[in-house]
C-alpha cells in the first residue's frame, strides 16, 4: 500500500474543505422574501416575488431536513433548535395573507412580518409604479388575525418604508422609532425586531446610532450569510438566491 506524504498544499486543501463544509451548531439562517404569487406582466423588479409552490417547496424541504423556523421574540432567549432557520417577510405585503399564509399553517410553519404602520390597509406608494404596480398591503384586521395564529410576530422598517441608511441619522432613528411606537399603539402589536430594507449604504455604526434609546431587540441587515452565534445585526439571506440553497445545503 503506498502511502501519500502530507505536504503543506494538501493540508491547506483539507482545512478549506473542512471550514466550506462544516455545519455550525445552532447557526441561525436567516431567510428574506417580499412578494408571494405571481408578479404582474408589467413588473420590473421581479426578483422581489417568489412563487407560491417555490415557497411551499421550501417549506417542506425545511420540514424534511428537520429544521426548525423560529420567531424573532425566541432569539433573546438564547435556546435555539439545532437547526433554526428564521423566515422573514418585508413590507406587509397583501400577498403574505392571501398566498403565503395557507402554506405557513399548512407547514405549521413560523414568521415574522415587517411593517411600515403608516401604511397599514393601504399600498405600497414607496415603490415607483413605472417599475412595478402598486401592490395592496396587509389590513389592521388581518395583521391581528395573525398575531392570533401565534406562527407570526412582527417587525418594524422605518414609518414610510423608506431605505434608513440614505438618511441623516435623526430622521432614520425617528422613522424607526416612531414606526415601532405605532405598530404597538394603535395596532396593538408587539415588535420583536427591526429591519434595514431596503438598504443601499449599510454601517454598523450608524446603525447604533439610529437605534440608540430602542430595545436590544434583533436587527436583520443586507449583510449576506449565517450567524454562528447570537448577534444583535443579523445576516440574511435573499430566499431565491442561490447563497440560501447552498447554506441550507450545508447543513441538511
């Protein structure tokens, strides 16, 4: 039998396949979706909607794997499943209701729904319509159906669904800051964490900044990946793109 020498490439080779491949325990997958269904042969911006069957598709893919969607509340409390994947839904969309919503009970599933409350039961008028019709939102009625399910908690963008980090640091902390007062006060919902979407210029510390004086709650940014561990600023990952199929992948 011939035995290979061990050489400085072949161990450099090994240590990276090793760090590729590895399955961090309890790292959180953080997956983002915005529009459910089918986008209107005008629309633009397609990569924001997700078909209903790839979202029922992934869903049971999670379901077979044995992961485990978890809530944003869950997180400060430190006692994750082996194998947590968070699914987060941006903007409030109507079609989180009429076509994300029955594949979720299906599944038994758990998500989280981020709001801009001055628009509740109205549209999404922060988009351009050029680009991509107007899209109706979710109404105060349906957000409490949901918050009843117990499979849905919320989050909080800024009041008018504006991009925080193309504003001065006390307008964006405001627009956060208020957006969360009135999710809780005239909606009666509890805010478990906040979101930076959309988000072109992302810094850390202006994020502080922004959220001085708010509870230590989560913080989904555009960074791109897994968190290996418990972290303020979450890491998402778009839930069509091909980042989120190879870290689920990993750790099937």
């Amino acid at each position: 039998m011939m035995i290979y020498p061990l050489t400085a490439a072949g161990i450099l080779l090994a240590a990276a396949v090793y760090v590729i491949l590895r399955r961090a325990k309890r790292a959180l997958i953080v997956l983002t979706y915005a529009k459910i269904g089918r986008p209107p042969a005008t629309a633009r911006l397609k990569n924001e909607w997700t078909a209903t069957a790839q979202l029922e598709r992934t869903l049971n893919k999670l379901a077979r794997r044995n992961f485990k969607t978890v809530l944003p509340g869950e997180l400060s409390k430190g006692r994750l499943p082996a194998k947590p994947v968070l699914l987060a839904f941006m903007g409030g969309y109507q079609s989180f209701y009429t076509e994300a919503w029955p594949v979720i009970k299906k599944y038994r599933a758990k998500a989280s729904v981020f709001l801009a409350q001055e628009y509740v039961g109205a549209y999404d008028e922060w988009q351009d319509p050029y680009r991509e019709p107007w899209q109706n939102l979710l109404t105060e009625a349906q957000l409490k159906e949901l918050k009843q399910s117990g499979l849905v908690e919320f989050g909080a963008l800024d009041l008018k669904a504006r991009d925080l980090t193309l504003l001065p640091v006390r307008e964006a902390a405001f627009g956060i800051t208020e957006n969360s007062f009135r999710i809780k006060k005239q909606l009666g919902l509890t805010v478990e964490a906040f979101a930076f979407w959309p988000a072109a210029k992302w810094n850390e510390k202006t994020a502080q900044e922004m959220l001085h004086g708010l509870e230590n709650l989560p913080v989904l940014t555009p960074g791109s990946g897994v968190n290996p561990g418990k972290n303020v600023f979450l890491k998402t990952l778009p839930a069509n793109s091909l980042r989120a199929r190879w870290a689920l992948w990993k750790r099937r």
